[in-house]
C-alpha cells in the first residue's frame, strides 16, 4: 500500500503527499507553478461545439468573461438560445444513430477507450495552460486548479478502463430453469443525455459526467455554468484534435434559463444529469418530468463538522479550516458548520482564528495563494449580505467579514468565522458556497440540532 505523510506549515493547509514525492519533487512541482504563472495566456475566441464544429449562435449573442480576481473583462462566451440547443440534440441524436448505432453506441468499449485515453492525454499536455485558464476564469488557486487538470486527465483514464472491461460483461448468461429458453444480460447506452454542470470545479465537474457518458456508448450536450465555461470550451477543441465522432459531445454554454432549461425539458434528451443548487435542481427535475426522463441531481449541502473534547486541538484547527476553505469555500461540500465541545470551546475558537490569520489571501496566481476571490460579484454582494444578516440577527465575526486591506478590486473576502449563532439564524440553516465558518458551541446537541435539518 502506499503510505501518505501530512506535511504542515504555518501559512499553508496540510495537503496528503504520496510517500514516494520527495522534498526535492516538492520543489520541482513548485517551480513548475510558477512557471505556469509566468505564461502570459489569453481567453481563446471560441463558438459553440455542435457536431463537431464551431458555430456561432443563431441569435449571434455573447457572454463577458470576468476575472473575478481584477474585475476586469478579458474575454467572451457564446450565448446559446433554444435554437442552438436544438440542433446540439439533433447532433447527438444523429451521432447515436449514425450506421445502426456501430460508429458510436454500439461499439466496443475498447473503441470508444481510445478517445477517453487520447483525451486525457492532451489534458495533461496542455495541463498549464488550462490550469491558468481555470484561475482567470472563476478565480481558484493556481496550484489547485493545476492538480484539478490531473485529476480531469485521471477521470477520463478510470473510465477509459471501465469502457474496456464493459466488453468482458456484454452478453453475460443469466441462469434459468427452463431449458428450453436462454438469457442473457445486454448493457446498451441511455441514449442522448443532457449534462448541466456548475462553476465551482468546471472542467473537473464537467468531466465526471461527460466521461462517463461517454464510456457507455452515450452521446451528450454538455452546458457548464455561464460564469466559468472557458476550459469546457478547451475540451471542445480537445475532442476535435483527438478526432472524436461528430456530435458524439457537443458544448453549448450560455444561460441558465436560454440554454439550460430548453435541454432539460427537451423531448428526445434520454437523461438529465445536474449539479447545481437545490432550488433549480427542483425545476430540472420538474423539467425532466414532463417528459418522464430519468435525472440525477448533485445538490446543495451544508456540511457540519462535529469536535469532541478528545482531540488534537491544532490538528483540528488546522482541517477545519482546510474543509471550509477550500476551492474558495465554494464547494457543496465544504465543512462550514462548526459544532465544537463546550469545555474546549474557547481555546478551540482562539486556534480557528489564529491558523485563519495564516490563510493567504491574494491574486489566485501569486505563489502561497490559499484563498482567492469569490466567482462573481453576484456571489461577492451575497455574501456581504449574508454578513450583513447575521449581524442583525446576533452573531458575532470572530475573524473577517470584509475585504482584505492590501486587494482593492477583486471580489475578495477574508475568510469569515461567525459565532454566536443559533439554528434560527439565516447563516447556520441556508447554503452559503462562500467563505464562511459558522459556529454553534455543543458538540453534545448535535442529534437535536440536525434532526429538522433540509440537507441529508
């Protein structure tokens, strides 16, 4: 097995290091970085990707990129409407179909694992320059954005095998007390699927669906968030370079009501696959429903995480921290309640506060960056807002709650750690992906305080 040590510093999280990485490694991977910031990359010009083609919009219309880390614009996206999502299905559909199904669905898996396989290596050869795409498009550290590319490389690579091994479970015989008659088990493709994806991980979330897909014979329209769509649109030119089958992946990116909602209510869309928040996963599957497609939905959370009197108090400190603000604290599943002990409660708040002071805040692509930006200033508004309420409503910032002094544009907030706070409070019960730690002190309530609770 392969051990892991922790390696932990004053200004960084404790990341999990595969034993083999020796310190000098570290230090290689390091200068790679930077050298990844040195790279001076522009947003690429691109149209929409339907079946296998660039095309521009029906409507011509175009989405500002924003930079969420200087407020500035530094490129656009293609705005799909209900026309262009129209003909990405009728791509896909064709695709599908395309001679009986054997260009495509019905292949090997072998077949269709050398596509994932060449994919996932132009990921990687092109792992710097999407890395810093990501960052300059929704605003996440460089270093993580880079180990989301391998992780995007890895993705493709795990389906690609399971693809292959699909050919060894095809026609499996399936026992049965009659002679006479003989059984087997055919797995086949779903068909058209429809992949609705958020802006938090975007090429990484985008690929957990359309690898899949892919590897089952499916044939997809992918539609990322509107506020990060870049490195989906890389993937377009990716699968072109690779040489994947017209329309067997088509990209429309655009907004949520002109682009998505006429995917997911459309009648020849097999499935619907969505991540996003709980209020439109709601009106997805409502969407899906009328035409009684299968969905499934990644949704909201508010994830507590629970510190009893027994533990390592600067351990603790330490991974709360890294759970809450990781990815800019702009994961579902980021620990941003803090049920805590009471009788190591104040101790516990002072090592929270003293580890946040260590949280580097700054431009995603400066060396030590540990919190960047938040994505937009949609997001930037709500969560001053939210700060906002619950200071109306009692609780009291521990740490943060504003603007770092040093970063005058940029939709940046200092990690926030709120306490004082009660179940009754907007902050505690509402999902917040933004940089935020709320505390309730009682660890011993918690089976109280989470049996009325909205998130599994």
């Amino acid at each position: 097995m392969e051990a892991e040590i922790v390696i932990t510093a004053p200004l960084l999280f404790a990341f999990p290091i595969p034993l083999h990485l020796t310190f000098p490694t570290l230090l290689s991977l390091q200068q790679k970085l930077l050298q990844i910031s040195a790279m001076a990359v522009s947003i690429p010009y691109r149209q929409l990707f339907i079946d296998g083609e660039w095309k521009e919009p029906i409507k011509k219309k175009r989405i500002p990129v924003i930079n969420p880390a200087t407020e500035e614009i530094i490129g656009d996206i293609p705005a799909a409407t209900a026309e262009d999502v129209e003909a990405a299905v009728e791509a896909a559909r064709k695709a599908l179909t395309r001679n009986k199904g054997r260009d495509w669905a019905r292949s090997s898996g072998a077949f269709r694992a050398k596509y994932l396989r060449a994919i996932a290596s132009k990921i990687i050869d092109r792992k710097s320059e999407l890395a810093k795409l990501e960052v300059l498009d929704c605003g996440k550290p460089l270093d993580e954005a880079a180990w989301d590319m391998d992780d995007v490389a890895g993705c493709f690579e795990y389906y690609a095998d399971l693809a292959e091994a699909l050919d060894r479970k095809q026609k499996a015989p399936v026992s049965v007390p009659l002679q006479t008659f003989k059984s087997h088990v055919l797995k086949e493709p779903i068909g058209v699927v429809g992949l609705i994806t958020p802006w938090n991980y975007p090429l990484l979330m985008a690929t957990w669906k359309v690898a899949p897909a892919l590897a089952a014979g499916c044939t997809a329209v992918l539609k990322p968030s509107e506020l990060s769509s870049v490195t989906c649109l890389e993937l377009a030119e990716v699968c072109k370079e690779v040489g994947l089958p017209h329309g067997v992946l088509n990209i429309v990116t655009g907004l949520g009501p002109e682009a998505g909602a006429p995917l997911a209510s459309h009648p020849i869309v097999d499935k619907i696959a969505f991540t996003g928040s709980t209020a439109t996963g709601s009106a997805v599957m409502t969407a899906a429903a009328q035409s009684v497609k299968p969905v499934s939905l990644e949704l909201g959370g508010k994830s507590p995480i629970i510190v009893f009197e027994d533990v390592d108090l600067d351990k603790a400190a330490e991974w709360t921290l890294f759970g809450c603000f990781w990815t800019n604290g702009q994961i579902c599943s980021a620990t941003s309640r803090l049920l805590v002990h009471e009788s190591i409660a104040t101790e516990f708040l002072e090592k929270l506060v003293s580890w946040a002071k260590n949280i580097k805040v700054s431009d995603p692509l400066e060396e030590g960056c540990r919190l960047g930006p938040v994505v937009s200033e949609g997001q930037y508004v709500k969560v001053n807002n939210l700060i906002s309420t619950a200071k109306k409503e009692g609780a009291s910032i521990l740490y943060g709650g504003a603007r770092p002094q040093h970063l005058k544009k940029g939709y940046f907030i200092e990690p926030t750690i709120i306490a004082d706070v009660d179940t009754s409070m907007q902050i505690w019960s509402e999902e917040v992906e933004l940089c935020f730690l709320v505390i309730w002190n009682g660890a011993s309530a918690y089976p109280r305080i989470f049996k009325q609770e909205l998130y599994g």
